[in-house]
C-alpha cells in the first residue's frame, strides 16, 4: 500500500480504495488474511480507529468477513464482484466524461483503436 495519503477524501476511504484496488489487481486473493489493523496503523501511523473504519466499510460491502480472534479474511467471489461494480461505475460515470473529452477534442475513434492494436503488440 501507498503510504501517502491526500487530503481530497477521508483515510478511511483511501485505505478502503487501496484494499479495494489490492483486490482487484490479485495482490489479495479469496481468503486471503487482510494485514492486521496493529500493523497498518503502525506502519502508515494512522490511528487504529481510521484503519478499522476502512475495514469495516469493507466488511458492511460484503467484500470482507470478521473471524473472531483471526482478523479480516477477503471474501470468496470479491474480486469478481468488485470487478462487476467497477466495470459498471466505469460505465456509467467516467466513460461519458471520456466521450465527451474525445469529442471535444476532435479525436477520431478509428485512431484510438490503431493506438490500441499498436499497444497490444507491444505487450506481445
């Protein structure tokens, strides 16, 4: 995780973001254990208070489960579930504003799809 924090959103929030994002990339997988609230709170010297807000915001989205006595575990099927809600909220939220910007500025879509096919073979 990022230790920098910004001032634009809660701690909570970001952290709850960073674990989202840790999810989604695979860096946290199903059943995994989340790091313990002691050590994340040490380590970005963040008031155990704020780290356990952030997980608990996890836990209220059915992403994250308490065990007694064991810590916070990611769900079985969040990664699939966040990635749901994340393409939807892409979807409907940012992609307009990305359409908008690339009419605005005059972009042709046949170019956006070469610059694709040309970062594609790249990769490959």
């Amino acid at each position: 995780m990022d230790p920098n924090w910004n001032d634009n959103q809660p701690i909570y929030r970001q952290l709850r973001d960073r674990v989202v994002a840790m999810i989604i990339e695979g860096t946290l997988t199903d059943g995994d254990a989340l790091p313990s609230v002691r050590n994340v709170a040490a380590e970005y010297q963040l008031n155990p208070l704020t780290v356990l807000k952030g997980y608990q915001a996890l836990v209220d989205e059915d992403l994250v489960e308490k065990r007694r006595g064991l810590g916070m575990f990611v769900k079985e099927g969040a990664r699939k579930q966040l990635t749901k809600d994340e393409r939807q909220k892409f979807l409907e939220e940012e992609w307009p504003l990305v359409v908008d910007r690339i009419d605005r500025l005059g972009i042709d879509p046949q170019e956006l799809l070469q610059r694709l096919g040309t970062k594609e073979q790249e990769n490959n």
